[in-house]
C-alpha cells in the first residue's frame, strides 16, 4: 500500500509517530489483519511492529481480536478523532488542575524566594533582552502590566491598539482595579475607535499622530519594539526589554510632555 509522505506527516496531529501512522493505515485499508501482513503492508520491520500495535491499542486506534493467529481490528476514524479529543481535554484539565495547585504550594513559594533572591543580586543594567515574536511580546508586555504598582503607560499603532485590547484588556481592568493610572497613545480611526472607547473604561486614550510602539511600567521597566507593525510579519516582530528607572523614566517623562497636547477619543471625528 503506498500512502503519500505529506498525508502521513499529517497524522502527527493525532499523536502518532511515523510507524504508527504507517501500520494505522495499513490497518484501516484491511479492516482487520495480523502484524505479520500489516508489516509487510506498510513497510515496517517485523521486529517493531508488535511494540507499535501495542502503542496503537493503548492509544485506542485499534483492537486487538482475541484468538489465533493474534488478528487486528481498526477502529474507525471518527471514534478516534473522539478519543483523542477527549484525551487532550483530559490531560488539559489535569496540568491545569496541578498548575492551580502549584499556586499555592510551598515548591512555588521557594521558587519565588529564590528568583528574588537572584535578582537582587543582579545589576539593573544586566536585566535586559531581546524578545521575538508579536505574540511574546505581548506575553511579557502583559506579565508587565499584571507588575504595575502606580502607572502603566502605553504608546502603540492603529492596528496595535486593536491587537492590545484584545491580548491586555483583561491584565489592564485588574490593574486599574488596583488603582494603577493606565494612560495608552494611538492613532485613532474608523476602525478602532470603538475598541478605543472599551479601553477608555480603565485607561485614559488619547489620540496621537506619532508612530511609536512601548510599554513602560511605573517608570521603571520599559519595553520597546523596533519595528513599524505594518512592515514585518507577526513572527520575525521584536523588541528590547530594559528595567532601569533612567531609561524608563525618561521615556515616561518624554511621554507625559506630549500627553497634554493629545486629544481624547470623544474629540476624534473619524
């Protein structure tokens, strides 16, 4: 039976390695066979196909018939797209059930003490670097904001705006719930305007016409992105992460001069 490499690569997303895709379809073009004829079908040595079939009904892809010779029955596809989801959903629950767990634990409590501890020891001007990724970026952007203490402010594009509302909208709500001032700059247009004035509920908007794109954090902890959004593709995105209260602040400072001069959102007429 040949079977094309792509399709089979494609059977990864079930969670199958490459003789176990090769002896499941060998096996559903049968309906039911040995290992020694399923072997010889899909081109897998002799020698390994008992340890995969195994894997293959432990994984609930296929049944072994009780009798001899030892005969394999296929289960269907759709059952298995079942199994498998209601696998993935199940070892879901649990890390996240252990992950909860965690919070609370001393384990996590230890390890908190001992990056403290570490950062202590570590020059401002060696907490520094680089992250790639948009959605990194806004990774650690809003591990930033869930920091705040006073002030978070935020300088982004039309298009940034749209994407910070729906990756930081919830990390900037518990932050003004904390009392943290949130005050974020953008150009504002037809076509963000609305979600410009959903973000207006915890933060002060403005519109600006300056491209800029940052995100400083009680004017110590700044990141920045060196790249016009509309000019690179999400992945190959970058910025520069620095905790110095001399940089930052001076970007805050930078900030809050041209923050007076800004219109809010209700001025806009787009």
């Amino acid at each position: 039976m040949i079977v094309q490499k792509d399709f089979l690569s494609k059977l990864k997303d079930f969670g199958l390695n490459s003789y176990e895709s090769k002896l499941w379809t060998a096996l559903l073009s049968r309906g039911i066979s040995t290992a020694g004829e399923l072997s010889d079908i899909a081109n897998v040595p002799r020698s390994r196909s008992y340890d995969v079939l195994e894997s293959l009904e432990k994984k609930g892809f296929i049944i072994m018939k009780l009798g001899k010779p030892i005969k394999y029955i296929a289960v269907p596809p759709e059952e298995v797209v079942e199994r498998v989801k209601k696998k993935i959903t199940d070892d879901s629950e649990s890390q996240v059930r252990m992950l909860e767990e965690l919070k609370d634990s001393e384990v996590l409590s230890e390890l908190n003490s001992l990056h403290a501890q570490g950062v202590d020891l570590v020059e401002p001007s060696e907490l520094t670097g680089s992250v790639k990724g948009r959605n990194n970026l806004y990774n650690h952007i809003e591990n930033m904001v869930k920091g705040a203490e006073k002030s978070i402010i935020i300088m982004t594009t039309s298009q940034g705006l749209l994407r910070k509302s729906d990756a930081l909208k919830g990390a900037l709500k518990n932050a003004k719930d904390k009392g943290v001032k949130i005050k974020i700059a953008a150009p504002i247009s037809k076509e963000n305007k609305k979600t410009a004035k959903e973000l207006s509920r915890f933060a002060e908007v403005k519109h600006t016409e300056k491209k800029a794109r940052f995100c400083v954090v009680d004017g110590k902890e700044l990141t920045f992105m060196l790249l016009d959004d509309k000019d690179v593709h999400s992945s190959y995105d970058a910025g520069v992460w620095v905790t110095t209260s001399f940089y930052a602040s001076a970007m805050q400072q930078l900030f809050e001069s041209e923050w007076s001069k800004l219109k809010s959102v209700d001025q806009i007429k787009v």
